[in-house]
C-alpha cells in the first residue's frame, strides 16, 4: 500500500523532482549498503526466522510512521529514514526468501514456482496494494500506513506456518569469509556475473525514469490519483499475465530467446511512454512493460537458483542484487538532475534509448548465459 502512498505523502511535502526521487533512493539505497551481509547471514541462521523478524521490524516502521502522520509531525526527512530502514528489512526478507524456495520446491518446477511467486508478489503489491493505498490515503493520509503494519505482522504469522525447512546448516566458516566468498562466486561465474550486469544496467535507467512516475502522470499525463494508480495497476497485470505463458515461451523458444524477447518488450514500452502524453496509451504500455518484467524475473531468479549451490544462495542472491539494486539509488538520483535539466520527459527519453540499445545486441549480451545452460543440461544428462 505504501508504494503508491509513499510517493503521494512525498508530493504534498514538495515538488523538487530531486527530493521526490530521494524516496526511491532512500528504499534502493539499503541493496548497495547492506545486502551482501544480510546474504551472508540468510546462509547461516534460519531463513524462516529471518523473515518472521523482519517482518515484525516492518510493522514497527510503518506503524511509528503513521503515527506520526496522525500527528501532523511528519516531514520529507521522516519519509527518507523510514524507506531506508524498510530496505534494509527488505534485503534480509528477499534474501532468505530467495534462498528458502528451492528448499521446498523440485528442481523441475523451479520455474513455474518463480513465476507464481513473482506474480502473487506482484498482485499484491502493484495490484490490489496500489489502489488501496490510494483510497485509504485520500480518507486519512496515515491510513494506508498503519494498514501495512497489519499486513505485516500478518505475513509474519503466515511464514511462521511454513515448515521448518530453511535449508541451512550450522555455520563452520567466519561470516568475513563468506560475504567475500558470495562476491566471488559472482566474479568467477561468467553467466550469473553477466546477468547481473544486464540487470544493472536495465535498472539505472529504469529507474531514473520511473522514480519520477508521480511527476509524470501529474505534468505529462495531466492525470490524477487514479490514472497513478493505473499506472501501477497495468505493469503488475502484465507481471501476472507472464505467467500464463512463461512455461510454454521458454521450452519453445529457449531461456535466453525469451529473455532476449523481454528486452524488445521493455524497449517497445518505454519508447512508447516517452513520447505520449496520452494516459490511456501510457497505461498500455506499462503493462507491456510488465510482461516483459515478468518473463526477466522470473527467468533470471530460476536460473540464478539452478547455477548456484544450496549452501551458497542466499550469498549470491545478494551478491548479485548488490549491484543490481545497489545500482537503483544513482538511477533514481540521476533520473531526478537530468528532468531538473532537460525537463521532465528526459529521463524517460534517456530510458527508451538505453532499452533498445540493449536490446538490440541482447542475443550478444546472453552468450554466457548460452553456455552455462547447455552445461548445466549436460551435466544433469551424465
């Protein structure tokens, strides 16, 4: 409910498209900062307790926050310290989630277990979370937050109900050695480290465009709390859309083929959003966007998951998300000087270009990739 919530606050508290971007900053800034250790420790201690506890951490958050807007104490500071301790938060529970899955789910379903999860993660939190925190915004502006402490002790209850199969075991190695161990295995692994780059620079660009999506659908788009939501609401409906045909795509067409094809698809909608100023067609193609987000995902998580070793997951997770979401904060600060600069549809220009110069030598780019599936293949036919 916050992701719509968030930016809205944000812009009753000011219209410098800098500090605006600030908020995306603020929540990505914790994947640089901290994500390698919270890996290292998703490999050394229960992963369900993990996320039961930083789900209990989040409830505090958003619940002090709320507070403080029912007490018309709050300020643009207050919004960045809360996003920042919310991604830390985020980093533990992604990374043990990351971790956690192939520990209860077969090796051949990888796949469409990623994509399931991907888009109930995605349902939730673009597509039923965004309008509900619009509406319980504009009853109460504090509303949609102190809702989310709710949500989040209740998801807390329901890992709790999980069973206790969090797939580590007793630690032998010092928690130095193996937050340097993860960075290596990513620097060795020329698919994963290659992945990783693609993602990096797909996000710095995304990014400085979509961190600014409030400005846009109120100065380009002309539009209002509603058209925002849509905005939010399509991209989560292609997500889910994805996932009705990811399965058939990639055992037709191949992994790195679809993933390839994903590429045009982001080049597709963001060359699209950059020159409209029609809502209906900036919907459209966000959710275009959204499937193209989707097939990337949830290829690039189950691939991620069959190249790595179990003991070493939750390592590489963050590893790879160091750079990838480390990434996110200067594509959002950058996105924010270059609209202060070159106006508010730069970013959004600069993102369209960078999405079809990627991919364009996209079959290039997945060579690596090539070569440790046709690897991976053989040695599970041996």
């Amino acid at each position: 409910m916050f992701v719509t919530a968030f930016p809205l606050l944000a812009a009753i508290l000011t219209r410098d498209p800098v500090l605006i971007a600030g908020i995306t900053i603020s929540t990505r800034l914790p994947w640089l900062l901290f994500s390698i250790f919270t890996g290292a420790i998703a490999d050394r201690m229960d992963r369900r307790k993990l996320m039961i506890g930083a789900d209990i951490v989040r409830m505090v958050i958003v619940g002090v926050l709320g507070a403080s807007i029912l007490l018309d104490a709050v300020a643009i500071w207050q919004l960045y310290v809360c996003a920042f301790l919310l991604g830390i938060c985020e980093t533990l529970h992604v990374n043990a989630a990351q971790a956690f899955i192939p520990a209860v789910v077969r090796q051949d379903q990888l796949l469409p277990a990623n994509a399931r999860f991907a888009s109930a993660q995605i349902v939730s939190t673009q597509f039923i979370g965004p309008p509900l925190g619009v509406a319980m915004f504009n009853a109460a502006h504090a509303l949609p937050f102190v809702a989310d402490a709710v949500t989040f002790a209740g998801s807390a209850g329901l890992i709790a109900a999980i069973p206790d199969e969090h797939a580590v075991e007793k630690p032998t190695t010092r928690f130095r050695d193996d937050v340097l161990d993860g960075l290596r295995y990513l620097r060795d692994h020329k698919a994963l480290r290659r992945l990783t780059e693609i993602l990096a620079f797909v996000n710095f660009f995304y990014f400085a465009a979509i961190s600014l999506l409030v400005l846009y659908n109120d100065e380009i788009l002309g539009g209002s709390d509603i058209t925002f939501t849509a905005l939010s609401v399509s991209a989560a409906v292609g997500t889910v859309i994805s996932r009705f045909f990811i399965q058939r795509l990639a055992d037709a067409k191949g992994t790195t083929t679809t993933m390839v094809i994903s590429m045009w698809l982001w080049a597709i909608a963001t060359t699209v959003m950059a020159l409209t100023s029609n809502s209906s067609i900036a919907i459209a193609s966000n959710a275009v966007l959204g499937i193209g987000t989707g097939l990337w995902l949830s290829l690039n998580t189950t691939l991620r998951q069959q190249l790595t070793p179990s003991r070493m997951l939750g390592r590489m997770n963050a590893a790879s998300r160091t750079v990838s979401w480390g990434i996110v904060p200067f594509g959002a600060a950058f996105g924010g000087f270059a609209a202060r600069f070159l106006g508010l549809r730069g970013p959004f220009i600069l993102s369209a270009i960078s999405m079809v110069g990627c991919a364009i030598v996209g079959r290039r780019l997945l060579r690596p990739v090539d070569v440790a599936i046709t690897e991976m293949q053989q040695n599970q036919s041996a």
